[in-house]
C-alpha cells in the first residue's frame, strides 16, 4: 500500500471514530457511507470500492455500539417489504383475473350453445316469402 492509500484509510477510521461518538465534523453526523465519506474527505466510491472492509467495519460498529440499524438496511428491508406486499396484491389479481377469464369461457360457451338451439328452431329459409318492393 502507498502513503496515499494510508492516509486515506487512516482520515475513514477517524471519521469513523467522530461519527460513532457524535463528534461529526464535517458531515450531517448520520450513521451513513454518505457522512462517513464526508467526514473523512474521501469520495464515497472509495468506502465502496478499495475500502470495502471499512464500509463494513463502520456498518458493523454502529449495529454493536448504537443498537441501530444502518440506514441503508432500514431503506433496503422498507424496499423489500413494499415489494412483497406488491407481489401478494399481483398475485391476488392474477388469481381474480383467471376465475373472470373461467367465467368468462364458460358464458361464451353458454351463449353459444344457446345461439345454436335457437339456429336450429328458426325457421327453414324456404319457408320465407318476400314481399314485393314498391317502385313509387
């Protein structure tokens, strides 16, 4: 690792140690990647790229020392939530939508059924007489 990389990791682990305490410096002092990053002085894509054991160090100490979840699970499980009461209210519109199209099926069938019977009472065509146009 170079100097750079270093200090970097060293500026995470302080701002690490501020956020914890409710010393915040230089962010809003939530429990976030975001405040941590700014906090640090460091951009956010590197807590998720080359210092992904820090991101998670971070996540990890504020679940032990604060009883909390991190934000970014809290929006994660609202999000998972949300989308299996979406998924129970499509299922339930699926299952309403097949007993209409059964319904449905069976109406036509009735109405089919029906049309022919009567197809078959109707008078035979040679029975008809037209009547004569007038030509006034």
């Amino acid at each position: 690792m170079n100097q750079q990389h270093q200090d970097e990791r060293n500026r995470i682990r302080e701002a690490m140690e501020r956020l914890l305490t409710g010393q915040a410096t230089a962010s809003n002092g939530s429990l976030t990647v975001v405040a941590l990053a700014a906090e640090a002085g460091v951009h956010r894509m590197a807590l998720l790229k080359r210092h992904v054991d820090l991101k998670n160090k971070f996540y990890e100490r504020v679940r032990a020392e604060t009883h909390q979840v991190p934000e970014a699970e809290k929006r994660l499980r609202d999000t998972v939530t949300k989308l299996k009461k979406t998924i129970a209210n499509q299922r339930a519109e699926i299952e309403e939508l097949r007993q209409q199209v059964t319904r449905l099926a069976l109406a036509s069938a009735v109405l089919t059924h029906d049309s022919d019977r009567q197809a078959e009472r109707a008078p035979v065509s040679d029975n008809v007489v037209p009547f004569p146009r007038s030509t006034t």
